[in-house]
C-alpha cells in the first residue's frame, strides 16, 4: 500500500527509535494513544503552526498538544514569561503568590466561577470535582454521557468508546469500563446518560437521584467526536439537576476555548462546578476546578491532613499535589489567558468554521463517506459514515480506512489525532487551511487508488 511504503520512507529514524525504546517503554510511547501502528512519529521540536519529526520532516500540526496550545508551539510572550520565573525556582513548597493572578483571570471570565483550585492536569480536576460533589451532597453515585471524556480516573473511564455489543440500549446506556484493570464496583458507581437525549437523561437521573452526588457534561463531545451539546440538552440538564438536588459539573478542559467565558457562556448554562485544563496552562501541565462559593468552601478547613471538619465532624475534605500550582504553568497560564482576548477567540472561531467548511467540500467533491463535526476552533474528521449527529453515529468510522488518512495526512505533512480530532491555533493562516485541504486531496488519492 503505497500510504505505508510513503510513510516508511519518510520516516526511518522514528522507526530506528521505535524499535530502541519499544522493549522499554511499552508501547514505544508514554502517551500510548500516540502510539499507532506500524509506529509513531517522534517529534524533534515545534514552533509556531508547525513541528518536525526526528527525520527532519515538518507538519503542519492541526493537533497542537489535543488542543492545549491556542497560541501554536514557543510563542514568544508564553516562553519570555517562563524564562522570567525560572532563575527563581520552578516549583516550590508553598503557593506563589502568582497564583492569584490566574484564579483572577479564570474567575473573571467563567461565568460559573466564584472559587476557583489549582491541580496538575484535567484528569486531577475531575477527580477532585467529583470527590467534592461527593462530599457535598453526601451521595456516592455520580454520572457522564456515553462517549464523554473526562481524563483517566476509573470514576470516568467508562463507556468513552463503549463497543457496540456491550454498550446497551441507546436510551439506557450500560457502563463499561473503558481498559482493564477497573473494578466492578467502580463501574457500578457511574451511571451513563445517552448524550443530546433529554427524555432518556432525565429518567435515569431521576431513578437514581437520591444516589446521584454529580452529572459530569463536555458541552461538546470532544474525544467523543466534536459533537456539540444542544442548548436544549443543558439547559435540561441544568433544570433537572436543580430539581433533584444533584451537581451539574460541566468540563471545559477542551472547550473553555469557545468563547471567552467558555461554553458555559455561549450556551448561557451555569454548572455548579467547572473543570479546566489545557489553555490555562499555555503548553504546561494544569488544570483547575471552581465553582459555587459555598461548594468550594468544602475544601476550606487548614491546617494539615490530621484536621477534622468541624460541620461534619468526619475527616477535612483537602486537595493538592508536589507540582500544583508551579510557577512556571502559571506563568505560562497568565500569559495565554492574556492573549485570548474575546476577539481573538473569535477570529479562531472563524478559521475553524472556514476549514470545516473547505474540508467538508472536499469530501463531496470526491464522493467520500466521511463527516466533518465541530464547532469553533475544534473539528474532527470521521471516515466512513455519512452523518454524525449523535454519539452513536461514531461507530460507523471506517477504522482501517480512518487510519490510513491519519497516515497519508502525516505522509503530506499535516498532523491531527488519528481519530481525526483536531483545532486550529492563532498561527493557522489561511495558507495553512489550502495546505490542509490539498493534504487531503491528495491522501484521499492515495487510500483509494
Ligand atoms: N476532560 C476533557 C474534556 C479532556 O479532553 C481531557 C483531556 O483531553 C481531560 C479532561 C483530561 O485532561 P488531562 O489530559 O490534562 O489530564
């Protein structure tokens, strides 16, 4: 297949590197899902729109980092303002002061924010988010949409891409554990809603609800495939969990990205709690959970492990970690929010919506199954079906044929996530959205010849 022998001579040192590492590090690559057959590329350096593998080889990268790099690779105002911090030590054993300054910046701008916590990736944040609706509301069930992607923890690695033949009903999906190794029990303590069905959504809600501590939402299915929420689903949602005394945690960890406040904003939906991540660090690790103020006092008692809550007169309810909140994240964060002024996450807005439009003509013009989904700056390309409105939908990716387009797109120098997710970044020119289009052109010739 020309696509693997393309790919195969281009690429020679990430094969070389693969082969040394591959015995180590299981599956060649510490981020496993960058580890694709016959082997990954191993990236060199990135600055700007663009990065270069260990061959020499340049990308455009419609990836940057799943979408944690609004501003593309090195930006110089990000990298002047860790250059700054570093004489001054990268991490420390108390907070910085510099931290205010981020919380202020989140706070401002999210609607649903009155307190705001720092921790060290979005997976974190939605773990403690949960651990404090737990603690909140005393119950010890929570919920998440099938194909809802919240990070690692085993509360949420449930029913991410649920295969068909265990996933249950469409209107009651059942929870599977998304990898091995999560106990049953864990399972059993996740509910799953279908995503977008307000009917179906309610009634499990309402079946479980004095169960139900939390109901975690993406405002857009992102790993899930790009598919945006209807308003009509979370404002639903909002009125539903109000009713039955249950949190609505939205996590916008990809799509605080969408508006200046977040989806929350443009959707004019306030969650009780929001999780975040990605943007806010500007390219280092982060994340971060806020919310209600009295929600958030939960975490207030101080003075170490050993405190008990007076209220409760049960164990403190505490939070942190060795990197939280180091200096260089929140620099880098500070900068970045900086930078994504309302206008300028408009005009990011834009270029996405003109290269989902260019790829989706694309597509027709070659009489290809595939659907561009998105919204935003955000898109994902799906190889196979003719439609992807609702989750489901996904299952009908072609996957040997949505992998050898990830292949070919590498092969003409253009990076997304081999599921087809992608984003643009303030670097995407309009050259970069021709590129990408003649890209696929030409990897569209090569997987069907
Ligand atoms: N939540 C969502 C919606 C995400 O997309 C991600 C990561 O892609 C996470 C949580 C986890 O964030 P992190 O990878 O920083 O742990």
């Amino acid at each position: 297949m020309s696509v693997l022998s393309d790919y195969a001579k281009r690429t020679p040192g990430s094969k070389e590197h693969f082969a040394r590492v591959g015995a180590m590090i299981p599956a060649g690559a510490t981020r496993s899902l960058n580890s694709w057959p016959p082997y990954p590329v191993y990236l060199d350096r990135g600055a700007g729109g663009t990065v270069w593998d260990v061959d020499g080889n340049a990308y455009r990268d419609f990836l940057a980092n799943y979408t944690a790099l609004p501003l593309g690779y090195a930006d110089p105002d990000v990298t002047a303002a860790i250059r700054e911090q570093l004489p001054h030590g990268t991490s420390h054993s108390f907070s910085r002061a510099l931290e205010a300054e981020l919380a202020e910046l989140v706070v401002a701008r999210v609607p649903s924010l009155e307190r705001v916590r720092f921790t060290g990736s979005g997976t974190e944040a939605v773990m403690f988010a949960l651990r404090l609706a737990r603690a909140h509301t005393g119950r010890p069930l929570v919920a998440k949409a099938e194909g809802g992607y919240h990070g690692t923890t085993d509360d949420v690695m449930i029913s991410v891409r649920p295969p068909a033949d265990l996933a249950g009903d469409v209107r009651s999906p059942a929870s599977v554990p998304e990898m091995r190794g999560i106990p049953a029990s864990r399972t059993r303590e996740t509910l799953v809603v279908p995503f977008n069905d307000v009917a179906a959504s309610q009634e499990i809600l309402r079946a479980h609800a004095d169960r139900l501590a939390a109901l975690v939402l993406e405002p857009v299915l992102g790993v899930g495939g790009m598919i945006p929420a209807t308003a009509e689903y979370l404002t639903a949602m909002r009125a539903t969990c109000d009713e039955l005394g249950i949190l609505l945690v939205f996590d916008e960890v990809i799509t605080l990205r969408l508006a200046y406040g977040g989806a929350q904003q443009a959707y004019g939906v306030t969650p009780d709690l929001t999780t975040m991540g990605k943007i806010i660090g500007g390219g280092l690790p982060i994340g971060a959970y806020g919310g209600r103020a009295d929600i958030m006092g939960l975490l207030e008692p101080r003075g170490g492990t050993d405190v008990y809550d007076s209220r409760s007169g049960g164990p403190a309810l505490y939070q942190g970690g060795t990197f939280t909140g180091n200096a260089l994240s929140l620099a880098a964060g500070i900068v970045t929010l900086g930078k994504l002024d309302a206008a300028t996450i408009d005009a990011l807005n834009r270029t996405g919506d003109l290269l989902r439009r260019e790829l989706t003509g694309v597509f027709a013009a070659a009489a290809v199954d595939a659907v561009v989904t998105g919204v935003g700056s955000l898109f994902n390309i799906h190889v196979g079906p003719r439609r992807v409105e609702v989750f489901r939908d996904v299952r009908a990716v072609d996957a040997a044929r949505q992998h050898a387009f990830f292949l070919g797109l590498l092969n003409h120098g253009v990076i997304v996530a081999p599921r087809g997710m992608g984003c643009v970044t303030t670097c995407t020119t309009g050259d970069d959205v021709a590129a990408f289009t003649a890209a696929v052109r030409l990897t569209l010739h090569d997987i069907t010849e």
